[in-house]
C-alpha cells in the first residue's frame, strides 16, 4: 500500500488515502471515487510529498530530519450524557435516511439530470437518490431544484459486497 498526501484544490484541505499502487490512485480518480472528506470535492490532487530514503547500515552522515505534519487539534471531549444524546440522535438520522431511501430510486451520476428534468416537468416527480459534486448540488439549489444531501455516505448499489 502506498499513502498519499492528497489535497481539495478548491479549499486547499490536506488529508491522506491510501493506494495499492500510483496507477490505483489515477484510475479511482478517472472514476470520481477520490473526494475530500470535508467538502465532498472531486478536485483532489497528490501534494507535493519528501521522499523517504533509508540509509544503508554503512552509510556515514546524519538523518535529514523530515518535518511533522501539524497536529489537528483533539477532539472535545463530551461528558457521556451529551455522549449518549449525540449517539442517539445520529441512530435517529440514520434510520430516517435508511426509511426514505428505501422508497426512493437510485439514479446514480444521471442525479443532477433527473432532479432538473423533474423540476422542469420533463419527467415525472419521483423520489430519487444518486450522486452530485458539490458545485452541481450549489447549481440545483440556485436553480431552485428542491434536494438534499444524505447526512450518512451511501454505497452505490453496484458497489455493495
């Protein structure tokens, strides 16, 4: 396996993904499949990284010190009754997105389509689900294309094990 240092180009976020090879990386990229975890964008590029070279046993002079990362900060930590709450409240929202899509229609990358043909009244209004990138779920909104994103990531259907 190999680790990236990815990088969104629209909002400069850093985060890593790990790949069977560079080939790997190209081809889940060709295919949509490398978002940032923060904003959902399918703008994802390799950050310029250090190689690491190891020194044979050998080998006289010192270790080139490679900078940390920055630390992110921890998370907060939650007293366990806000703990149990916050718990309960994401079994909540997962149970209603698992209700609603059981009634609604997988239409994959052809989302933006149908839910502007919808809008429009070129097609009849339907539940449906799929996916967008976020600059065209902005677009649906401006347009006054009524949807919504799922709180909790869904597997495409072909996808699922």
């Amino acid at each position: 396996m190999i680790v990236f240092d990815l990088i969104c180009r629209n909002h400069g976020h850093r985060f890593e993904g790990w790949f069977a090879s560079s080939e790997d990386f190209s081809g889940q990229q060709q295919r949509g499949l490398v978002t940032c975890p923060q904003c959902d964008s399918h703008d994802v590029i390799k950050a310029p990284m250090a190689p690491r070279l190891n020194r044979k046993g050998n080998q006289q002079g010192a270790a080139v010190p490679v900078p940390a990362p920055a630390a992110s900060p921890p998370p907060p930590v939650l007293p366990p009754e806000a703990r149990e709450k916050l718990q309960a409240a994401f079994a909540a929202i997962a149970q209603a997105q698992a209700e609603a899509i059981k009634s609604s229609r997988w239409v994959g990358r052809n989302f933006v389509e149908d839910a502007r043909a919808m809008h429009y009244g070129d097609k009849e209004p339907a539940p449906i689900h799929g996916q967008a990138s976020l600059q065209d779920a902005k677009a649906l909104v401006e347009e006054g294309v009524e949807i919504m994103p799922l709180l909790i990531p869904v597997a495409p259907p072909d996808e699922i094990n």
